[in-house]
C-alpha cells in the first residue's frame, strides 16, 4: 500500500472540528447540543451584503483578477483610511478567506526549516499552515493568570535564531480575546526592526474592541512599513464566514509581488464573495455598535456565570468573541468527549473546543478549554448551568 506523505502525517487535527461525529452522534440520539466550539457568529449578515448578489445581474461568471477586482480593493484602502491605516490598493491581494492570505504570507517570507515565533495559546490552524509549508512553529508562552498579555520582550529575543523570520500574532487573540496595547505593538515593532524579521498581525477581529479600548494595527506603526504583513477577513466582520474572502496587505512591495505568485496559482478569489464583501464595506456603523453592545453583554454574563463555578479561572476578553476557561481537571480533552457521549442534562449539553490543540509546547493547556460566546444570552446562560453541573459528574 503506497505511504503518505510525513508531512501529511503531521497535519493537527482541529481541536476546533475533531469532536464533530461525537457531537453528531449525541444529535440523534435527541441530545440538544449547544455549540460553544466554533467562532460562528449567529449576528446577521448586513442585508446590503446578501443583496449585492441577490440583485447582480452577470450572465457569465468570469474569473476574476487574481489579486481581487480593482474596485473592491480601492473600496478595502478606504475602508482601513477610515481606520488611520494609509494603504493603497496595489498594496492589497484579496485571497480565499484570512486562511489563505495567512498560507500566500508562509509562502513568501519563509523557507522550509524556517521559525516563525508565536506567543500562545494561537488559533490552531496556524499550526496546520506552518506544518503545510514545512516551517517549524516556535511557542512563547502567555499566561491566563496575565489575562494572555504579552510575554516579556526579552523572552521574544532569546527565541531568535539564525532560523528566526517573524513573528505572528493575532490582536485582538483567538482564542484568548486578549488585545495588544499600542505600547505592546511598538516593543514588538522595536524587536523586528532589531533583527530584520517580518511582523504578521492577524487583524481579523479589529471592530471587535471592548471597554473603551482601541484596536492599534501595526500599519500604524511608523517605520514599520518593510516588516509589517496583515492577515484580514469578512468572515467575522461581517458575520459572512461562508464568503471565504480575505486580504493580504503590506507596503513591503517584495512581499506583495511574491505573494502574487502564489495567488497566480490558484487564478482568482470567487466573484460573488468579492460582490458581497464589497457590497458590505458600506454597512453602516450603527450595525457594530449594535454587535459590539450584544457581545460585551454575552462576554459579562458568560464570565460571571463561569465565575460562580468553584476551581474555574477564567481570563476576561477585551476583544473578539473568546475566552480561555481553565478547568479543575486534568484532561479537557476527555472531558469534551465525555460531555458528548456520556453526559445529559434536561436533554441538553455542551460542546466546547479543548485547549490544548491551541499550544505547540506539548502538555500545555490540558485543563483548559475555549468557549466562543457567539450564542443568544440565554443560550449562553443555559450552556454555563450546564457546565457547571457537568464538572460535578465528571470529577465523581
């Protein structure tokens, strides 16, 4: 029988999706399973979106640019203007989802045995592209008892090497939801211009800022302009993850044109997903205020509900729509599966992401999960009662 490939072998599973034929399962056996796993908002896409293609009228779909239509990346400088980001549209390639941008970005600046160093818990799938592209993920350790902040300075440079190319962090964090501060972006801005690395920024949850708190990009850090790379996209913005559009954006004219090559090679991003985006950038702002209002509610009553259950530390989010929750167990893992298999209250349980498949270093994060607070309130309510009485059964 032909081998796979060892690269194949040593693609993570998602601790996000791995647990999905468990919960399947408990679904028809007519358990109501409420989903806290996945960052799938249940906030409407703005009509104007769904409208843009709803009422297109082309009689022939065509490819389209390969690094997206003209109008729509004029109308993305526009929009990250209004967010005192000065691009241009030559600036900009509009990719198959963040997923992608975040694949053409590997491609580019890094070669095979490359390191790329990223403080953790990160969002999983940064694993699978590393691990894709044959670059070795170097973790730096951020801790829930400091909210998730980031690790010292001095930590980041004893991790550089010879190997070293960037840095990757994803502000505001999933899972964590924890937000860099300026003064945060301009030690790691400071430490890139150093050593001549690369600085990525997962921007995607930039409207998404809490308690009067601001979302600083690193495009707006001067001087910045050859080692800063966004990785950007509507599926959270806009409620529109079905879309699979996203953007790649540098003023590092090296980066852009090599990452060209890569886009080259898959032709183009989907018309009518670059339709609808467009179309979205002219949602007013009273459409986030509305969703910022609604998931700061979510965030205080899903924290002080968590808090109400004994041995549960929870780190409080100041952006996104995520929390790292940790246990009184020692294998979440288990845990989650147990919930999905075993465990029932009033017909109802949870499932929820474990966290262990958001470190690198092995045996982190065990008894800790992620909770994506994308549920009406009473859900949410609902879900955390739930919980709690679980820990009870499980730990007998």
């Amino acid at each position: 029988m032909p081998s796979i490939s060892e690269k194949g072998g040593k693609m993570p599973a998602s601790p996000i999706r791995k647990l999905v034929p468990y919960a399947e399962a408990a679904k028809k056996r007519g358990i109501h399973v409420i989903h806290l796993n996945i960052g799938q908002p249940d906030i409407k896409t703005p009509k104007i979106a769904l409208d843009a293609v709803r009422n297109h009228t082309i009689e022939v779909l065509a490819y389209s640019m390969t690094e997206g239509s003209e109008a729509y990346r004029e109308k993305i400088a526009a929009y990250y203007a209004k967010n005192d980001i000065s691009v241009k549209a030559d600036n900009i390639i509009v990719t198959t989802g963040g997923s992608e941008a975040l694949a053409f970005v590997m491609g580019t600046i890094m070669d095979a045995e490359d390191e790329i160093i990223i403080p953790e818990p990160f969002y999983a799938n940064y694993n699978g592209f590393a691990t894709a592209s044959g670059v070795n993920v170097v973790p730096i350790v951020s801790s829930i008892d400091s909210n998730f902040a980031l690790p010292p300075i001095a930590d980041f440079e004893k991790l550089i090497g010879p190997k070293t190319k960037a840095i990757l962090i994803c502000n505001p964090g999933n899972p964590t939801g924890y937000l860099y501060s300026k003064s945060e972006i301009q030690q790691l801005a400071q430490l890139v211009k150093k050593h001549n690395l690369f600085l990525v920024a997962d921007e995607v949850y930039r409207e998404f800022a809490y308690d009067g708190r601001e979302h600083y990009s690193i495009l707006q850090e001067p001087g910045l302009e050859e080692h800063a790379i966004i990785v950007d996209s509507v599926s959270k913005r806009y409620s529109m993850c079905g879309a699979r559009i996203g953007c790649l954006v540098s003023k590092n004219r090296e980066v852009v044109q090599t990452a060209m090559k890569f886009a080259q090679a898959r032709l183009s991003p989907p018309t009518f997903a670059q339709i609808a985006s467009e179309a979205a950038l002219d949602t007013p702002n009273s459409y986030f205020e509305a969703v910022i209002t609604e998931y700061v509610e979510r965030r205080n009553i899903l924290v002080s509900e968590l808090q109400k259950i004994e041995g549960v530390k929870v780190a409080v989010p100041q952006g996104a729509f995520y929390c790292v929750v940790e246990l009184p167990i020692s294998n979440s893992d288990d845990f989650a599966q147990w919930l999905l298999e075993k465990f029932e209250m009033e017909g109802a349980t949870v499932m929820v992401a474990p966290a262990a498949g958001f470190y690198a270093t092995k045996g982190l994060g065990m008894n800790q999960i992620r909770i994506a607070y994308v549920l009406e309130k009473e859900e949410l309510l609902k879900a955390v009662r739930i919980l709690g009485f679980a820990l009870q059964e499980y730990k007998k």
